[in-house]
C-alpha cells in the first residue's frame, strides 16, 4: 500500500492507477479496505480505484496522539486525502460510516462530482443497530473497547449479532477479518484511536448533516440493502430524497456490507451510475 503524510498523521492507501474516472472507497468502524477488493477488481479495469484505510480500527499505522478523530473531523481528513493526493472528479463511495455524506455536508466536497451512499450512519441511527450501541458503550469505559475486542479472538463468536452477524449476510473470510481486526487487536495506539472516534462522534451528527445534503447539487446513488437490520431499510429513500440529483436502487439478499454479499451487482450498478450521470 501507499502511504501519504496528512495534517493529523500517515494514512495507508491502495491505488490502482489508470487513466480511468477517479473512484475513492470508504469503509467503516474495524472494516478495512479490503472490503471492497471484489468490486475494485471488476471496476479497475477502466477506472482508477483509491481506497484510502481510514482510522477507523483497521488501520496499521496509528494516528499522531493529539489528532481529532471525531466523524467531522475524519470527513475534513477524507477533504485533505483528495487534495494531497491531488485526486480530481472523483466518485466518493461509502459504506457503513457515514463519512461520504459528511464530506458533501461539512464542505470538503470541491473534488467530488459524485456520491454513492451504501448502507451507512444516517439520520438518527447512530450508533447503529446493536454492535454500534455497544461498541459506543464501551468506548465511555477505561478499556472497554479493549476488554470488547477479546471476543473477537474467537472466530466462532465474530457471527454473533452483537459483532459481525447483522453487517453481511454471508460470513467474511476469516482471513480477510483477521487483517481487519489485527490492528486493534494488537496496537494499544490504534484502540486509542478508535474510542477517540466512538467518544467525538455525537448522536444527532447525522441528522445535520441530512438538511446540508441540499447543497450537494451533483449526481448522487444510493444503494440500499432492504433486508439490512442495522442500517434502517426506510433510511435510503430518506438519503436520496434529500440528495437534489439522489436516485434510489435497492440490492437484494445482502444486509449492510453489501461489497461482501453483492459485490457483482454492487459493481454493476456502480458502472451504470457513472454511464448514466
């Protein structure tokens, strides 16, 4: 992977390369960017994928100690990556965090000329479903996160609802989440990190950020995952009433990591979006 120095430290990024439109990927809370290696696979080939690991948990390198990690401050940072990386028109994909609508709501969005929302943090859900309340639970106790993560050792417990079993509806490798979950698991820096996402990050943060959603007058796609428990099913016709240009495409038997369930479909209605917009 890349590296690249920011104002609030080093962030590791994958970069395909191309002369293709831009597309920059965004995951969430201990999600790595390999989330998205399906869909990057198919899309590479006339388009140049970026997918920057964000220091949300899965991330290897630690952020400098005194960095503000709350969720706008990350948005400013995904604004920041664009610009160093010097990344022009790009199409920002999210999934799970809700960072691409915060980069369009707080203003970092100069280099994006389009938005694609997957299931995420919207309006009142956060944190989201059961593994968001109690992920923000333990981040208020000292060592709780490090104490919550312990279960996660155990590869037979990742499935249960309380961690990953409400994110996708087929199991992720085990390999693919040992690299997710090794950072945290083994970096006391990187769980710091963590709690200071889950401690800056306030409650009605989504909510504001919906009514800014107006401003974004580019094309935007939501893709929403009807069968989703933890990213509220009514919440993607709410996202794209609220984006000017929003359409709305439903994606079936997956739940809220949809490059995992459908990553083919996933990259179909992608390529669609761009030929269309």
């Amino acid at each position: 992977m890349r590296q690249v120095r920011l104002s609030t430290g080093a962030l590791e990024y994958e970069d395909t390369g191309g002369e293709g439109p831009t597309l920059v990927f965004l995951s969430g809370l201990f999600v790595g960017g390999s989330l998205w290696r399906h869909v990057v696979a198919d899309l590479r080939r006339d388009h140049r994928c970026v997918v920057p690991e964000m220091p949300l948990g899965a991330h290897r390198i630690a952020m400098d100690p005194d960095a503000d990690l709350s969720s706008p401050a990350l948005a400013a940072l995904v604004g920041e990556f664009l610009r160093v990386v010097d990344l022009h028109d790009v199409t920002l994909i999210g999934c799970d965090w809700g960072g691409a609508q915060l980069v369009a709501a707080h203003g970092h969005a100069e280099r994006v000329a389009r938005l694609v929302l997957l299931p995420q943090e919207a309006f009142e859900n956060y944190p989201p479903g059961l593994p968001g309340r109690m992920a923000a639970a333990a981040a208020k106790v000292p060592a709780g996160v490090t104490l919550a993560l312990q279960t996660l050792r155990v590869r037979g417990l990742r499935r249960t609802p309380v961690n990953f079993g409400l994110m996708s509806k087929r199991p992720v490798p085990d390999q693919v989440m040992d690299a997710w979950l090794a950072p945290a698991l083994g970096s006391a820096a990187i769980r710091r990190d963590v709690v200071k996402y889950l401690r800056g990050t306030r409650r009605g943060e989504y909510v504001e950020a919906a009514r800014a959603l107006s401003s974004f007058s580019r094309p935007a796609l939501v893709m929403w995952a009807p069968e989703c428990r933890m990213m509220r099913p009514g919440f993607g016709a709410r996202l794209a009433e609220a984006l000017p240009q929003g359409r709305l495409v439903h994606v079936p038997d997956c739940f809220t990591l949809v490059p995992e369930d459908q990553p083919e479909l996933c990259a179909i209605e992608i390529r669609a979006f761009l030929a269309s917009s």
